[in-house]
C-alpha cells in the first residue's frame, strides 16, 4: 500500500533516476531471464586489491585501538601519506593538517562539498557530459546548474569563452574533470592555467575531480590543478583509491587543496558521520605507497585492452578515438539510434552491457560508454557477439 501523505522532499523527488541504479534492476533481470552478461557499464575494477594492501588491511584489524570511531579529520598517517604521494607526483607541498582529507570515497565528498558551500539559487558550473554527482550534488543542495556544453569538435575539452558574462559573475562553483568520465578527453596544461585565472577573476571556487591521475597511457601525464600557480588560493582537487588501486568497495578517497573549502567541507562531515574506518585508511597507506611498477602494470593492463577492444571494433565498421587515460571508451552510436535504445538492445540481444551516453547529460546523447574491466578474453566474447547479432556501425541506417 503506497501512502501519499508519505513524500520525499523535494530535493530527492526532482532527481532524475540515478542510472546505474537503473542498470542494475535491468542486469537483475537479464540474468533472471539466464542470460550470461558481459557487464561492461560501470567503473568497476575487476580483480582484488594488491596483497600488501589486503594484508595492511588484515594486520590492522588485529589491533585493538582502530575499533572505535577515528578522528573526523582522518589517521594523521594517512593524510601525511596522501601530502608525500602528492609531492613525488607532483612536486606539490601540502600541508597534511589542514590540506588533505579523508573521504568515503570521492563521490561522497564531491556531493557533500556541494551541500557546504551552494545555497538554493547558486549558480554552479557543470560540464555536459559528466560524472553523474558533478550536476547531482548542486542539484541536492538547491544550486542553479549553468551546464558547459562539451562537443567532440573541441575534444571534449570546457570552451570557457562560451560561458556568458553575466553567468560568469554569479557563479560560485566550477566543476570539472580530466582525464575525463564520461569521454575519456584529456585536457593540456593551458587549459588548467586558463581555468585557474577564470577562477581568480570571476571568484569561482575551482572543484576538479582527478580520480584517473594514474590510469594514463602512452607517455602522457595528466595535470594537476594544484600545480598551477594560484589554483589552491581557490581550488581542490578529488582522488579514489577505487580506480588505480582496485579498492572501489572499499570505499575510500580524499580531498586536497585549499584549507577554507576543506574545512567547510570537514564541518559538515562532521555533522553527517564519524569519518573512515582506520583499517582502511592504513591499507589506502599502503596502496599510495606501492612501488611505480605496479601502477605500470595497471596503465598496461588497460591500454591493452584498450588497443584490443578499438582494433575488435573496427572491424564492426567503429572508428573510436584512442584515449590517453581513463578505463573507458566512448562511442558513437550507429546512425539512426539514440544511445537508450542502443544500450538497450546491445544488452537484449547479446547479454553485452554498456551505458548510455545520456546518463552524463544531455552532452552524452549519441554516444555509449564502454568500461575496459574485463580481460581481452571477455572483451573478445562482447565484440563476437555484437558480430553474431548483427550489430555494427553502419546496421541502423
């Protein structure tokens, strides 16, 4: 029985279905139906974290004073940690005090610095396509999202001269992220040294989410924003320990930058929960500590299948653009087919899930998304099978 005096508040009524929520239901209901998925829609790492983090994990847990609830502002240990990593990285200085923060993971704190800092009519600036909880957040807190139209002509990359002046003064919040999620696009320093001086000009907090830092391929180094002078005056920047380091349900991440934004953020966290089991933050220790020849071996496992799946796909009539970074390709969909209807019948007729491009926003229309998280054994499987249901690129016109 369904009570209409029972009512979410608006804020959760006027969200649009979280779509891999809706992915889900439909994966639980192919397989009902005995159907062997090749699940390739989201960002989930396949295979266990490295053993020296499992077992950071496990020795942890055998002392008796990590069982109660950890500092709010997370294991001191671990944010040293985080401020090392980012200096060998990137030759940048934090101040682990009062610069990094502990997450449960970047998704977490993406959407709750939203709620910190938006009050209802803010306007926030949004790229489209994007990350889900890039619009999600300000959509919670009540923000007036101004989206950032992303087009392949420019590579997918935010043409800030687009944005109108007047917007530009009232915004307070710019959300961005490269190596990108959806798309895959990468973004050159000159872009990261603009955005910046957009930011100081128009007094824009400055939000880029890097959860692909070390996914890159092919010689190429993704940017920071914090290496760009004047970027943590007004800016911070988001990691994962799900990608690089397979730790996704573990849930676990943080958030660097600028002290004002990160205590705002540290104060509503502080309403909202008692912070990161300390096992798990002495595991991610162990994880940003591993040596650089285990994230090679993660950025060649992914450019092998990334070379596999675009040389499969070709073959199907797909000319897909080979990304720099991420673990994901994005690909047009045939002429004469929207992205939904697309997805959809790949993952009825050949079991093959992938998402579509509209999830990200309206920018995504067209395109699917395809994450590279299973060998080039299984990915070999999805491509015979588009090729025995008949599908390829030229198949809808």
């Amino acid at each position: 029985m369904t009570l209409d005096w029972i009512s979410p508040a608006a804020r959760v009524r006027n969200l649009p279905q979280y779509v891999f929520a809706r992915l889900d239901e439909l994966k639980t209901s192919a397989r009902k139906q005995g159907i062997d998925l090749i699940d390739l829609g989201m960002g989930n790492p396949d295979g266990a974290a490295h053993g020296s983090v499992i077992a950071a994990a496990k020795k942890a847990l055998d002392d008796p004073n990590i069982h109660g609830y950890p500092p709010f502002e997370g294991v001191g240990s671990f944010r040293r940690t985080v401020a090392e990593w980012y200096h060998r990285r990137y030759g940048v200085t934090l101040n682990p005090e009062n610069e990094a923060l502990p997450l449960m993971g970047s998704k977490e704190g993406l959407a709750h610095l939203a709620m910190a800092f938006l009050d209802p009519g803010d306007v926030v600036l949004v790229p489209n396509p994007a990350y889900p909880v890039h619009f999600r957040g300000p959509l919670i807190a009540g923000a007036e999202i101004h989206e950032m139209l992303l087009t392949a002509e420019n590579d997918w990359v935010i043409d800030l001269s687009k944005i109108p002046e007047d917007v530009a003064r009232r915004a307070k919040m710019l959300f961005f992220n490269y190596p990108s999620n959806p798309t895959g696009a990468t973004a050159p320093r000159e872009f990261y040294e603009e955005i910046v001086a957009f930011a100081h000009k128009y007094e824009i907090i400055l939000v880029h989410d890097l959860c692909y830092a070390e996914l890159a391929f092919d010689g190429y180094q993704p940017t920071s924003l914090l290496e760009i002078p004047g970027a943590k005056e007004i800016g911070v920047e988001f990691h994962t320990m799900s990608k690089t380091y397979n730790m996704a349900g573990w849930r676990i991440g943080f958030v660097v930058g600028n002290s004002q934004i990160i205590q705002g953020l540290r104060t509503l966290k502080t309403n909202l929960d008692y912070g990161i089991f300390a096992a798990l933050q002495s595991a991610a220790e162990t994880a940003l500590n591993l040596p650089d020849s285990y994230v090679s071996e993660v950025q060649n496992r992914y450019k092998e299948r990334r070379d596999f799946v675009i040389a499969g796909m070709a073959e199907l009539g797909w000319n897909i653009t080979k990304t720099k970074a991420t673990m994901y390709l994005w690909i047009a969909c045939p002429p004469g087919i929207g992205s939904t209807e697309f997805a959809l019948k790949v993952l009825s007729e050949t079991g093959v899930v992938l998402t579509p491009g509209n999830a990200f926003g309206t920018g995504g229309e067209g395109y699917v998304r395809m994450s590279l998280i299973a060998d080039c054994d299984r990915l070999g499987e999805a491509i015979q099978r588009l090729k025995s249901a008949g599908i390829t690129y030229d198949s809808f016109q």
